[in-house]
C-alpha cells in the first residue's frame, strides 16, 4: 500500500495537514513540544485515526501496519475476544538509539465510507 500524500497531526489545541514526502512529514516545531497527537490519514480505502502519539515519538521511524485476517509471524498478537482485525492497526515506532516498540491500537481503521 502507498504512502498517504498527506496526513493530518492534532493535539487538541491545533490541527495541521502535512504533505508526505519521500514517506516523510515533518511536524512544526511549535507542535512538537506540546501534548500528545492525533494522527489521521487516508490509506487505501481506509481513514486511519491513532490517538496518544507522544511528541518525542515524532523523531522516530514510524510504520503503521495494516491487516485484514491477521498480522502474520512478525506482528503475532493475540487479539481480544470479539475484535476485528480489519479495524485494527499496529503503529511500529523504531528510534535512531535503543529498541523499537510496537504499539497495536484496536479501533483505528475505518472504511472511507463511513
């Protein structure tokens, strides 16, 4: 799947569009230091929303995975009982320094549609 063109950072006080270059987006540094993040954008067919984005994660190399039956071997992630795979994303931080972490959020994909 293709990189949005752009995405959209909130943080409950502002709201900006990003334009995504080369898989990038940079984020004003006037944002970077204030509360958490909303992260919005449109991937595939999908909105993609993912809540409680830290501001020291935007140093980070991100990669938000996507399924629609499981994650594979990789991302092996016992899901709770009743939730949808499909609605459900993994937010796969690599920092420069240490290890990464991979953070699944259970409700943060939804048809375009709705």
């Amino acid at each position: 799947m293709e990189a949005p063109s752009e995405v959209v950072v909130s943080n409950g006080v502002r709201s900006v569009t990003l334009p995504v270059e080369s898989g990038l987006f940079l984020v004003p540094a006037v944002m970077r230091t204030e509360s958490d993040f909303t992260f919005r954008a449109r991937i595939g067919q999908d909105q993609i929303e993912i809540p409680g984005i830290r501001p020291f994660e935007l140093e980070e190399s991100w990669t938000i995975v996507l399924a629609d039956k499981d994650f594979g071997e990789d991302f092996d992630y016992a899901m709770p009982k009743g939730t949808y795979v499909g609605s459900a994303c993994i937010l796969a931080l690599d920092p420069v320094d240490g290890d990464g972490i991979d953070r699944i959020v259970y409700t943060c994909r939804k048809p375009l549609s709705k």
